[in-house]
C-alpha cells in the first residue's frame, strides 16, 4: 500500500495494530505506533484504543498506561481495553479502581468491561466483590449477564472452593451452557479434585466437542492422580476409537524481529545443540537452589529419565533457553507466547529463573499474563491449575499425535 503512495488512514494503522496485538509482536507494534504519529493518527481515538490493548497485550502495561492517562477524550473501548489489560496482567486492585473510576466520568459499562471486572476478581479471588459487580449487570444496567460472564463467575466460585454453588450457577443459567461453561467446570473440579463434577463436566464436553482432546486428557489426569487405571486406559480406547487428536502445543518468541517456535522436546532448530546445553545448565543450577521438577504430572507409567525429560523439555523452557542465549543484556526482559495455558512446574520453573539468574520474563498463555520477577508471579499463582490440559511430550496418551511445527 505505502509502495502505491497510498496513505494509510486510522483504519488502516488500527487494523495493524490488532494484528501485532494478537501476535504479541511488540517491536512490530512499536513500529506501527512511530508510523501512526508521523502520519498524524495517532490521536484518533480508534488508534488510541488499539495501542492500549496491543501494548496490554504484549505485557507492557506501563507504556499502555500512559498513553491512556494522555488521551484526553477517552471512549468506552479505550476504558475497557486498559481495565482488560490490569485485569491480564495482574493488577486486579488497579483493574477494579479504573472500573470505578470510568464510572464517575458517567460512562456506562458494557458487557465487555463486566467481563474484564469479573476476570480481576476471579483472579484475586474477590468471591463477594465478584458476585456484588455480578449482580450489577442485570440489576442496575439491565442487561443480561452472557455465557462468558457465567464462566468467570463459574471459576471464581470453583477456585475458591465453591463448586456446589458454580454447579447451582449453571443450572440457574437463562442459557443452554457451552463448552466454554463446561470446561471452566472441569478445570475447576480438576483443581479441586472433585471427580463427580469433573467427569459431569468432560462428559457434556464429550459430547458438545467430540474431537477436543482436552477434556480426555483432564479427566484421564484426574483418574490417574486418584491410582483409577482402569478408568485412564478405557479413557484411553475411547479416544482412539473416536480418532481424538491431540492439538500441538508451542511456544514462541521473537528475536530480532523473527519469531522462533518450539514444540515440547522440539529438535528441529538449527540450534538446538546449544539450546539443550543452556536448559539444562539452568535446569541444573536451579535444582541447586531448591527446584524440583514436578514428574507427578507425568502420570504415565514411565521411568524416571523420561519423565524427567517430558517435563523439562516443554516448549516454553526452550524458548527461554533460546531468549536467554540470543538476549544475554539481563536488563530486557524475557517476553514469552504460548497458545495453551502454562503447566505449573513451568510456571515454577520460570519463577526460580526470575530469582537465581535475576531476569524478568512475560510469559503470556492462552489464559493470561505471568510477569515473573524475583521470584514471583503477578498470578500469584491463584487457582492454578496442577493439571496440564495438554500432555507434552512423547509419552503422552496419544503418543502417535506427537506435535510437530
Ligand atoms: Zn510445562
Ligand atoms: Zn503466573
């Protein structure tokens, strides 16, 4: 287009800008944004609102914060975009905060901004604050709280302890529940290891997604941890009689403006070599100081070697060998993308590197943002879940799946 001497409008740049923040391609994003002020949009609100959520979505809170608070006429989408990204990244005080504040500038709330809300108080596990802005949504702004408000009510409830009332929630529901209900439910269940919820929940899921290999492998985790064998192997058959497969898991991260992928116990990268030495260095170094890695979430019946080796080599440790290697400056942090949610030896393996080697990493995964530092997640690894949805590695249930790039 730029080629042609056709000049980019708002739409244009806004349209960009979504597409780095989808990606997460931070440099990308910052590119764009220099564009925007050089060809004057970068105060059409439209553009405003879509730098906020990409910086939000990139994990560079910071920078999304400031240019918010320096737009003067800020609109809906623009509140909603930065209460999103504090509700993301762990800020779920700041999150509620700006809530309360759009409401004294007379703004009205939409249902994009309750879910937002609702997500801050589930994450700090806010049960009655969540259930009083929950309420809120029919109750003073006549509107109808949708599928997704339920779900974050669901795990709120289930994560802190209240599975009878998320189960009572469901059924109350105006609506038909969908896998998004259904799954949050056995998440939850798994969490808590309450098998009667957790097998009612994968079995509506059987049904409403029955090529999803997620719910198989959660509930097969869930037997194994309770020693139900039998269960696991004719959980087992019933994926291969059905042809389940499982969805490749990866991690990426951007290096000098390319993007870098791995899979669990990837070997195709040219540098691999160098990658393995520097994970398990680190690996080695952090078991020094205290970690262990967590081969209980490996339940299959696999000696130890293996399990060891399944659960070191998931994808996001080798993109963090890899970032570590290429970005040795340890003033920048690590930013890491993953697409399915962070196993939590993962997620402890990140907050022993963030102490011992001294290095921030952004981990972003498909539920939301850990920024580890000192030791530490902005998670505060509230409702964690100790499943992994996906089984990395070789020695998964559906072996013959194995990911590939
Ligand atoms: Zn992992
Ligand atoms: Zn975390």
């Amino acid at each position: 287009m730029l080629l042609q001497g056709i000049k980019p409008d708002g739409f244009t740049i806004s349209s960009l800008v979504s597409s780095c923040a989808k990606l997460a391609l931070l440099h990308h994003g910052q590119v764009v944004h220099g564009k925007s002020i050089t060809i004057g949009v970068d105060n059409n609100l439209q553009v405003t609102s879509a730098l906020v959520n990409m910086y939000c979505k990139c994990g560079v809170i910071e920078d999304a914060w400031v240019l918010f608070s320096m737009t003067p006429t800020r609109n809906v989408i623009c509140w909603n975009s930065m209460i999103w990204g504090f509700a993301q990244n762990g800020q779920d005080i700041e999150a509620l905060a700006l809530y309360e504040k759009m409401l004294q500038e007379n703004l009205k709330p939409d249902s994009v901004t309750f879910l937002s809300v609702l997500s801050a108080c589930r994450h700090a596990g806010l049960v009655e604050k969540g259930q009083g802005y929950f309420r809120r949504i029919s109750e003073l702004h006549s509107m109808t709280p949708t599928l997704d408000h339920y779900a974050c009510m669901i795990g709120l409830l289930g994560c802190s302890g209240n599975l009878d009332k998320a189960v009572d929630l469901i059924k109350d529901m105006p609506h038909d529940p969908d896998s998004l209900i259904w799954s949050t439910l056995l998440s939850v269940s798994a969490k808590k290891s309450n098998i009667k919820h957790g097998e009612m929940a994968a079995r509506h899921l059987f049904e409403l997604e029955p090529l999803n290999a997620g719910p198989y492998i959660m509930l097969s985790n869930m037997y194994a941890s309770l020693g139900r064998w039998e269960d696991v192997k004719s959980l087992r058959s019933l994926m291969k009689a059905k042809n389940v497969k499982k969805f490749v898991a990866y991690s990426w991260i951007e290096i000098d403006n390319y993007i870098f992928k791995f899979v669990a116990e990837d070997r195709t990268h040219p540098e691999t070599e160098m990658i393995y030495k520097e994970l398990n260095r680190l690996i080695k170094k952090l078991q020094e100081a205290g970690f262990t890695p967590d081969t209980n979430l490996v339940l299959h019946d696999v000696v130890v070697e293996e399990k060891f080796e399944s659960i070191c080599y998931h994808s996001e440790k080798l993109a963090l060998a890899f970032g570590l290697i290429k970005k040795p400056d340890g003033t920048i942090p690590i930013r890491i993308m993953k697409n399915i949610r962070v196993c939590s030896d993962c997620h402890e393996f990140m907050k022993f590197v963030s102490s011992v080697v001294g290095r921030t990493i952004v981990l972003r995964d498909s539920k939301r943002f850990h920024h580890f530092i000192g030791g530490k997640c902005s998670c505060n690894d509230y409702c964690f879940s100790v499943l992994v949805l996906e089984v990395h590695g070789r020695r998964g249930i559906s072996d013959e799946n194995k990911s590939h790039r």
